[in-house]
C-alpha cells in the first residue's frame, strides 16, 4: 500500500474544504426556506399600462399577499423585452430578482434576432408559467372595414398605404401582423413601439392604422367603441369577447396565444425554485386572481419548472419556421 503524505498546509485545505461543504449546502436549504425574508424585485418585460404589466400585477399583488413580502414590479421595456431579459438573466441568482419569462423574449427572439445579449435556454431559471392570453385585432374608428376579409381588401387596394403597431419587434402581436402580411399577400408598414401601451395610445389617436394586441390592452377601448375589433388569435372565441371570430376561421392554423412565466437568472437553488413555484401554483388558484384574470381575458396556466422549460422550448420551435416564413427575421 502506497501512504500519500499531504504538505500540512494543503492537507488544512482539504480538510477545510470537507467541513465547508456541508455548512454551505445547510446555508443554501436555509435560504430556500427562509425565501423570501425581504422583498422581492420583479422586472415585467414592457412599459406601464400594457397587458403584462396589469397581469404581473395581478401575480405579485398574490404572491405578497401569501408571502408577506413585497412583490415590486419593476417595468423595464425596450426591444420587445430583450433589455428587461438581459437584466434578469445578469441578476444576482440569490433570488430576490425575478421577472417575466415572456413568449416575445424566450420563443421569438431567439430565432428573430441573429444576435442576443442573452441564451433563453442556458441564461435563465425557469419557475413556473402564469397565464396565457390570445391577441387582439383592432383597428381606428375611421377605417372602412368591419371584417377581416373587408380589411384584406382594402389594404390589397391600397398597397404601403396601412401600417400596423406592434409593442415592439419580436413581440407576439409584430409576427401576428406579419403572419396576416404573409397569409393574405398585403404590403404593410410595420410600427414597432416600447410596449402595447404607447402603441394603443398611438393607434387611438390616428397616428397609425391597426394592430394586433394581447388582448386585455386595447379591451376597454373596444368595448367603449374607440376600436372597432375584427378577430382574435385564439383557437376558439374569447369569452370577454366572443362575438369576435379567430382569425383560424379566415386563415387556417393562424393561431398565436401569449403567454407569460415566472424566471430568475441561471443557477437559481433548486430548493428555492420549487418553492417559488408552489407559491405561484397557490396564486394561481386563488379566486382573486383568477376573477382579475377572467376580465383580462387571461387564463392561468401554471406549470412546474421543468414543464415550463419545456413549454418555453417547444413554443420556440413551433414559431421558427412562422418567423422565417414572414421575413421578420432580422440579421
């Protein structure tokens, strides 16, 4: 047998680093239980006023209620959520930082933009899905058009002469226009903006034609008669506005619901994740929540991690060959 003699001072390293080891893993499941013992920084993707803003509200509103700490939403917009994504993915993973895991952000970018500042599969901690919620087609007031068909038509008359609005490139309602654009052979002009709200601002004062719009934005202006609705994006009629039809009725398979989940940066304790992931599944429940939800016109959809991670993935994939297609894709 072959004594391996350690100089003294490695051999103090070694056995520092035994008895470290398990004071670190009991300090991690510590914090996991303890989370969250302050308050806790959500950062929504988009600007003030828009649909993810009034949804991840609704979500932190339950979560501080359950938890006793305070669930601050931090609105920080910019490309589609691409800034507010990067933020979150180059936050401290101790999480007190979070924030929305969005369908334009984690399944379109990916495959709109050839370079990002983040990796949606490697950069993230994904906790649990909150809600899905169909798009909106809507138009001003003064455009001849009450029907999709009637709409198709005029902007075929017309080539170059419409535009549409969009919460900016990437988003869910942007490859819905360019979908329409693709399908029915129209030339439109594109308008991205910072976020729904100041594109359904724009739209209300004439400033340009259409959009498409997750729909608990432009709602409130359509049932007030400011907006003349044409379709949803959903399989089926939305229930706070089911006199409208699917767009699938007009163009089959045109069909692209928005969604939203909970993320933190990578490396996010399991223990924590799971937690945090419990307490969204009890928010979801309550029937608060889904009574606020229910006048969006969202629906909750919660999912554990793992089904999350898939669910972000599989929706990536099922819209690449929908953004190539469009000529969206942005080099």
């Amino acid at each position: 047998m072959v004594r391996v003699v350690l100089p003294r001072r490695r051999a103090l390293v070694v056995m520092g680093s035994a008895l470290t080891a398990p004071h670190v893993a009991a300090g991690v499941a510590r914090a996991a239980d303890d989370w969250p013992n302050k308050p806790v920084k959500y950062i929504n993707l988009f600007p003030a006023g828009g649909a993810t803003d009034v949804l991840s509200r609704v979500v932190c509103q339950q979560l501080s209620e359950i938890t006793g700490q305070q669930f601050v939403v931090e609105n920080k917009g910019g490309s589609g959520g691409n800034v507010g994504a990067d933020a979150i993915a180059k936050s401290p993973n101790d999480g007190y930082t979070l924030g929305l895991m969005s369908i334009a952000s984690h399944a379109i970018s990916p495959t709109l933009y050839s370079k990002l500042p983040f990796d949606a599969e490697k950069d993230f901690t994904p906790i649990s899905m909150l809600w899905q919620v169909p798009n909106i087609f809507v138009v001003k007031p003064d455009i001849p058009a009450k029907t999709v068909p009637e709409l198709v038509a005029l902007v075929k008359a017309s080539p170059g002469k419409y535009t549409f609005a969009s919460g900016g490139s990437g988003t869910s309602p942007h490859i819905c226009g360019e979908w329409l654009k693709q399908v029915a052979g129209l030339n439109m002009v594109h308008v991205p903006y910072r976020g729904g709200a100041p594109a359904l601002q724009d739209l209300l004062a004439g400033q340009v034609d259409m959009e498409f719009d997750n729909i608990p934005g432009p709602l409130p202006q359509y049932k007030a008669g400011k907006l003349r609705g044409l379709a949803v994006t959903s399989r089926e009629r939305s229930p706070v506005a089911p006199e409208l039809p699917p767009m699938n009725d007009f163009y089959p398979g045109f069909e692209i619901t928005s969604w939203g989940g909970l993320c933190g940066p990578a490396g996010l304790p399991p223990a924590m994740v799971e937690k945090a992931s419990a307490l969204c599944k009890k928010a979801l429940e309550s029937e608060a929540l889904k009574t606020a939800f229910l006048a969006q016109g969202a629906t909750p959809l919660w999912a554990s991690p793992a089904d999350a991670a898939t669910f972000r993935r599989n929706d990536e994939k099922k819209l690449a060959p929908i953004i190539v297609a469009s000529g969206a894709k942005v080099n």
